[in-house]
C-alpha cells in the first residue's frame, strides 16, 4: 500500500491527471466540473502562451495502480525576473486521503 510519485509522461497519463477531480468529487452534489477541453488547453506545453516564459512538471500519486492525488510544479521566469524573484511558493494540488 505504498504511494508512488511518478511524472506525467504519455496521453493516458495526461487523461489520468486531468480526470482525477472527477473522481474525487463524484459524490459532490455542489461540485460543478470545468471542462475538460479546457484543462488539457491550459496544461498544453505547446499551445498555451504561458509555456513561453515558464515552465511545469505534472506529477501523479497512484496506490495499488490507481490515481490518488496530482500536483503540479510551475517555474514563471518572466515573472521571477519582474519580482526579481529566486524563490516562490505556490501550490495547487488535489488528493485522496484514502
């Protein structure tokens, strides 16, 4: 029962990290989902303007093969060099405590 940390690296991965909240917050009668066209857009290395200046790493958490949690981890250059900035925290993470 051990909790394995592993980068995003394929497509299936990608579905994975974005689908997670729809199965964390399945029971949520108040929880209304974003779209999903829109998440891949915004975690799209390629096609999202952000990606110019900075960069992201995706990470999943899976117990036993499934997915329990996901972060991730964003380096802004543009905006480190505004605020002349060698630190930074800032966090968004969802995650089962199951």
């Amino acid at each position: 029962m051990s909790l394995e940390i592993r980068p995003v690296a394929s497509r299936r991965d990608l579905r994975r990290f974005i689908t997670l909240p729809w199965a964390l917050y399945r029971n949520e009668p108040r929880w209304i989902p974003p779209l999903r066209s829109d998440i891949a857009k915004r975690l799209d290395r390629g096609g999202n303007p952000f990606f110019h200046h900075a960069e992201a790493e995706y990470l999943l958490a899976l117990r036993d093969g499934e997915t329990v949690g996901r972060v991730s981890a964003h380096v802004d250059r543009r905006f480190n060099e505004f605020q002349d900035n060698r630190w930074g925290c800032s966090a968004s993470s969802s995650a089962r405590l199951a």
